[in-house]
C-alpha cells in the first residue's frame, strides 16, 4: 500500500512541466506559426547609415620610402606633390633648328620682371608717395642710403630690359607663327602680358616726381582727350583735370597694386599654357626634315635660360654704373615746359605719329589707326587661318614687317629729332 502511493506520488513529480532554460525556444502558442527550421539563417538587424563599398587608396606620399640621400628624403616627404611636376619637365622638350636662339628671349622678359618685384620692393621701404615728399625720398634713396643708388639703377635699366625682350619675343613669336592652332590663347596672353609692362613703364615714370616726369606724364595723359570718352578716362588717370599729388598717387597705387596683381594671374596662365602646349616650331619644319633634333626642357635649356639671365644681369650692372638715370629737378606746376620734352622710347612711334597728323582731327585717326593695327595683332590667330592649316600666310608676315620696320623707323626719328 505505502508503495503505490510512493508510485503515484513520483508520477505526479513527473507531470510538472520543467522551468524554461534560458534561451531556449518557447513551446508554440496553439494555432500559432510554427517554429523556425533549425539551420535556419537568423535576420541581421539592419544598419544605420548609408552603405559606402571599401576603396583601396594608393599612398598618399609613395615617396616616402625611396632609397634616396637624407636631404633628398627629406624634401621628398615633404614635397612629393611637386615632383611628378618636375618630372613632367623633364620629359618636355625644345625643338632645335636654326631659329632656337628666339626661344630664350622670353625667359629674359621673366627674368628682368622679378628683378622689377625684387628692386621695387627694397625701394618701397624708403620711398614717400606723396608730393611734397616723393622727390625728396626719391633723393634720400641715390644719396643717403647704402647701394640705394644701384637699387633704383638696377629697377630703372630692368625696366626698359624688359620690354626690350618684351618687344623682341613678341614679334619673333610672331614671324615663327607661334601663334597657331592650338596656341591662340598663348598668344592672347602674351599680348596682355606686353600692354601690362607698357603699363608699368607708364605709371612708374612720373614716380621720381622730378620735371621731365611731371611734363612727359601731362603730355601723355592728354592724348585720350581727343577720343570719345577720353575725357572722362584722363579724369580718372589724374584724380582731376591737372596733374598734381592726387595724380601721383594714382600712379603708384597701380604700380604696386593693381597691375602687379593682374599681371602674376594672366603670366601663371601664359606659364601654365607654355609647360602645356610645348615650344612651337616654324612652319614646314618637321616635314622638310630642318630640326635638327630636341633638347631636354629640364635641365639643359633651363641651364642655358639661367646663363642668358647672368649675362643679362651683368649687362645691367655695367649700364647702371657707366649709364646712370639722373635725378632731375623737383616738378614744379608752375614752371615751363622743358624743350624737347618726349615719353620713354617705348612710347616714341605713338608720340611721333601723334607729331605727323597735326591736322584737325588728325590726332583721333592717329589713335585710330594705332589702336586698329593693336586689335589685329591681338586677334591674329583667329584671322590667320592659313597658319591654323601649317601653311603659310605671307600677308600676315608682311602685315608684322610692316609694323616692326614702321615702328623701328619712328623712333630713330625721335632719337634724330630729340636725342635720348
């Protein structure tokens, strides 16, 4: 008897249903859906975000390894941006022929005009734009302070240098037709770059504020009057209707400022396109066989380039020390004209042509004629379609003569009229 109530007794202990093991799956609610397979894939939860697929990056500095010496290391890790530039020059080369000589004149134009932003700086520290001060310090920096007078020899003769090889690249460019298909906005620039630096000459020329300057500047300035408009632009140039200190210092805020900055952003254009579009060679000469072969741009002609601008600093010591710019006396309004009075050469054949139509209303066809003829020579590219096909345009050659011969002739004759 007291075993099978211990019988019953285990069964009933047998009947409680066990208490859930954590984790375990739930026993199914009755109707309900039934459990998920075992093996089944369990849902991921979804990510937040949007989904970006893994990129493999190369090294930003894979130069940094190099098995090169210590300095060169050093700079390479630090610089490695502009070595694939330097490489790129070094794969860039200069046609050679009998013509090649031309090709260094427009390095001597760059060189004299970072001898311009060098020498004007050191000047800056000393001059007084102002017109009681201007030639006083202008003075003050020949006489009192230390190699001042080489300082303003040297800016002055870089000066005139400059648009001396300005003058000369420009019209080699030309007769080469440099300017062809796909060089147009080479030459463009360039053209910009050439009225730029007579712009510097212009407004740098009345900054010693001495006699010859002030009248040369007031006979310059009334040349626009006779055009549509001009009147208005002569205001502008001279902060009202007579030259006076308000003029000066218009004249050397756009010799310090205004130009300068316009100048850095169209040469690093022109430079840019230069490294780009390569030396041009003449017409015809790859096909008659007449280049004689190519040189490296980096570093040969680069080594040559830098000998030209010894030599062409060498020759700028020599004039500024046997062929020194005199000071002059202070300008004085009141004072009468000097004889003889002209601008600076670069300005003689527009001065002399201005000479010759004296005759009513000659003065506007003068400005005419020469402002048609700057027009053309801008546009050039996009006339000469001839050169755009690598054949030859001789109007457009005898168009340049024309223009080189016209120019050369009107200053000898300021130079037999005037003297330097």
């Amino acid at each position: 008897m007291a075993e099978n109530n211990q019988t019953a007794e285990a069964a009933r202990v047998a009947a409680k249903p066990k208490p859930a093991v954590p984790g375990a799956a739930k026993p199914a609610a009755p109707g309900g859906a039934k459990p998920a397979v075992s093996g089944a894939a369990k849902p991921t939860a979804p990510q937040s975000g949007v989904y970006k697929p893994p990129v493999d990056r190369p090294d930003s500095n894979p130069y940094k390894d190099s098995r090169i010496n210590a300095l060169n290391g050093w700079f390479s890790e630090r610089f490695y941006m502009v070595i694939p530039i330097v490489d790129y020059l070094k794969k860039k080369e200069v046609p050679q022929h009998r013509h090649s000589v031309w090709y260094y004149f427009g390095g001597l134009t760059l060189f004299f005009f970072i001898l311009q932003i060098l020498t004007g700086l050191l000047l800056m520290q000393y001059y007084k734009p102002t017109e009681a001060e201007a030639f006083a310090s202008f003075v003050f920096i020949q006489q009192k302070v230390p190699f001042g007078w080489l300082i303003r020899q040297v800016h002055a003769w870089s000066a005139n240098g400059m648009i001396l090889m300005a003058f000369i690249h420009m019209f080699s460019t030309f007769f080469m037709k440099a300017y062809r298909k796909p060089r147009e906005l080479m030459w463009v620039s360039g053209f910009v770059l050439f009225v730029l630096s007579l712009g510097f000459g212009f407004t740098g020329y009345l900054l010693p504020w001495n006699e010859l300057a002030f009248f040369a500047t007031q006979v310059g300035t009334e040349v626009p009057k006779v055009a549509p408009g001009g009147a208005f632009l002569v205001s502008i140039l001279r902060g009202g209707e007579e030259i006076s200190g308000e003029t000066l210092t218009r004249m050397f805020s756009m010799h310090v400022v205004l130009l300068p900055g316009i100048l850095m952003i169209v040469l690093a254009a022109h430079l840019m396109l230069v490294q780009i579009l390569g030396t041009s060679a003449p017409i015809g000469y790859k096909e008659s066989g007449r280049i004689t072969g190519y040189e490296k741009f980096f570093p040969d002609f680069l080594a040559k380039d830098v000998i030209g601008w010894l030599v062409g600093f060498a020759l700028l010591i020599y004039l500024s020390i046997v062929f020194p710019w005199g000071i002059g006396v202070k300008a004085n309004a009141l004072a009468p004209a000097p004889v003889g009075i002209k601008p600076e050469w670069y300005f003689w054949g527009q001065f002399l042509l201005l000479k010759d139509f004296s005759f009513p209303g000659g003065e506007l066809v003068a400005i005419l004629l020469f402002t048609s003829a700057a027009i053309v020579w801008a546009l050039v590219p996009f006339i000469d379609k001839k050169a755009s096909r690598e054949e030859k345009s001789p109007y457009f050659t005898m168009f340049g003569l024309f223009l080189c011969i016209a120019f050369l002739v009107y200053t000898f004759r300021v130079f037999l009229l005037y003297g330097f």
